[in-house]
C-alpha cells in the first residue's frame, strides 16, 4: 500500500515539474507564431476584428508560442463563415449568429497551410455586432481540438526546419555577400533550440558572420573615436571616447589597435589632468555569452525598422 502511496505522490510531481517546464518554455527553444486576422474574412465587423486577434494570441501565449512583435514567418490565422442568423423570439429580440470559426497554421511567407481545425460557435446579442463578437468569445485556447491543432502545426514548422536548414543557411550566405550581416544573424538565430540539428548547424554558420560584424563595429568605432580625440584632447572627451571603445569586443580584429589607442588617451589625461584615467574593455566572452550575442543582435534587427514590408500569403487556405 506505501509503495502505490508513493507512486502516486511521484506521478504528481512529476506532471506538476513537466507542466511548470512546458509553460516556463525559454524563448531559444520557442517556435513563434504571429497572429494575422485578414482583411477579407467575409462580413466581419470592424469591432469584431480585434476580438479574434486576440483570441488568436491567447491561443499562441496558452501554447507557448507567443514571440516578439516583429514579423514572423509562421502565422496562425481564421476565417470565419456565419452559418445561421436568427431574431430571437423575446422582447425586445436579440440577433443570434451561428458562426463556423476554422483556424489555420501555416507559413506565411510561402504560402504554405500546415495544420486547420474548425469550431462551431453561436453568440446572442442586442445587434448583429454584438451578436458576433458573443460568438468569437466562446473560443477557448484549451480546447481540446484547438490544442491538438497547435501541436500539429508545431509538428509541421519543425519538419519545415528539418527540410529546408541548408537553404536556410545559404539565404543567410546570400544576405553575408551583400554585408547584410544583422539580417543574417537574425534569420540564422530564428531557428529554435528544439529543432536541434538545424539549430547546431545555423550556430556553427554564424561565427564566421558575427567575426565579421564586429570586426566591422571595431573599426567604425575606432575611426570615430580617433577622429573625435584628435579634434579636442580633454579629459571630458576622454571619458566620452572610453565608453565608446568599452563596447568594441575582444574578438574584434582591430582591438589591438583599440587597446593601443586606450594607453594612448590615458598618458594623455595623466599628462593634461594628472589624474589616472581606466576604461574596463570587455574581456573574452563565453560560449554561452558568445550565443547571447547572436541573439541580441537578430532581436535588434527582428525588432528595428523593415526596409520591406512582408504581405502574409494564404491563397487557396480557404
């Protein structure tokens, strides 16, 4: 009797540790949806519109797939049928809306469906407005089909990886050729920890780009730096310039250069303020601080102005 006591007591622990690690999903191993609600869903209210983004995005947050702003290559997306119209037989009569909600996921660059589910929902209210947002509340993100849906999608993105890592790799090549380094970086850092073959391979692809965009920070910053004390030798401008060459990575081709000029401005500052002049430069980062790096810098560019603004493709989806 103690050993199925004890048993049970385990089996508890162990499902409450696998829910608290599925919902604290980190954002490496995270596969993003954004949401898009379209333009030509047939007969939808304007204040509807907004009732089903959000629908979505508790559906994407409930799965762990919530993301940056920024735009995504994978959207979870509806359409939505009104199946019935009624006047209820009450005083005063309500409008009753019978609605067929399907849901989508899918690449929205491509254009390519991944997985769909649909719902039956009905909504009652004193307008045809207010009927069908009653409707598009009833959503629930824990639907059983609705949760069966997103693991299915989830199943197809990372097959989507699994097939098309090298292609990946060589737009990324592609973007290296035309020093669109950031973009590179972003697109390589897109792929999660999850879909680990392609994740170690885009990893591996980036060192060689990140080299080269520091190597590229390093000797604007230090072309700035060098232009800025030579114009006005100060101990002001000298603390200016050190916060500048305290950003410039270790690993950067020209810190030599970058350390030599820092001996430079502090005999310099001795000289003109008899004080002692020091700025900590970064020192050699980490693997695991290497990989943050990557990261910080695809999320400044995943978050930063678009030159081009991507038009979702979902042709033929419904």
């Amino acid at each position: 009797m103690k050993k199925i006591i004890l048993i049970y007591i385990f089996s508890i622990c162990y499902s409450f540790t696998f829910a608290q690690n599925d919902k604290g999903v980190n954002d490496e191993s995270r596969i993003v949806l954004a949401t898009f609600v379209p333009q030509q869903i047939d007969k939808m209210p304007d204040a509807a519109r907004s009732i089903l983004a959000n629908k979505l995005s508790q559906i994407v947050t409930q799965n762990g797939m919530g993301g940056a702003a920024s735009i995504e290559r994978f959207i979870i997306t509806a359409n939505v049928n009104v199946i019935s119209k009624d006047l209820t037989p009450t005083a005063p009569p309500m409008t009753a809306f019978g609605l067929e909600v399907t849901l989508y996921i899918g690449d929205g660059i491509e254009g390519t469906k991944f997985s769909s589910t649909s719902i039956s929902l009905k909504g009652v209210g004193e307008n045809e407005t207010k009927a069908y947002i009653s409707a598009l509340k009833n959503i629930s993100p824990t639907n059983p089909s609705v949760q069966s849906f997103v693991e299915n999608g989830k199943s197809k993105i990372i097959e989507y990886y699994n097939a098309k890592c090298d292609f990946i790799i060589k737009e990324a090549q592609t973007l290296v050729s035309q020093n669109n380094y950031e973009e590179a970086i972003y697109k390589l850092t897109s792929v999660p920890t999850v879909c680990k073959g392609c994740y170690d391979k885009c990893m591996d692809a980036i060192a060689p780009i990140y080299q080269k965009q520091i190597d590229r920070e390093c000797k604007s910053k230090l072309a700035e730096v060098n232009n800025y004390w030579a114009a006005n030798q100060t101990a002001e401008v000298a603390y200016q310039v050190g916060e500048i060459l305290a950003t410039v990575d270790p690993s950067s081709s020209c810190f030599g250069e970058v350390k030599a000029l820092t001996n430079k401005i502090a005999a310099r500052v001795k000289e003109i303020d008899a004080r002692e002049w020091k700025y900590t430069l970064k020192q050699q980062a980490q693997e695991s601080e290497r990989i943050k790096a990557y990261r910080d810098i695809g999320v400044a560019y995943g978050n930063g102005p678009k030159a081009t603004v991507v038009k979702y493709n979902i042709r033929g989806w419904w």
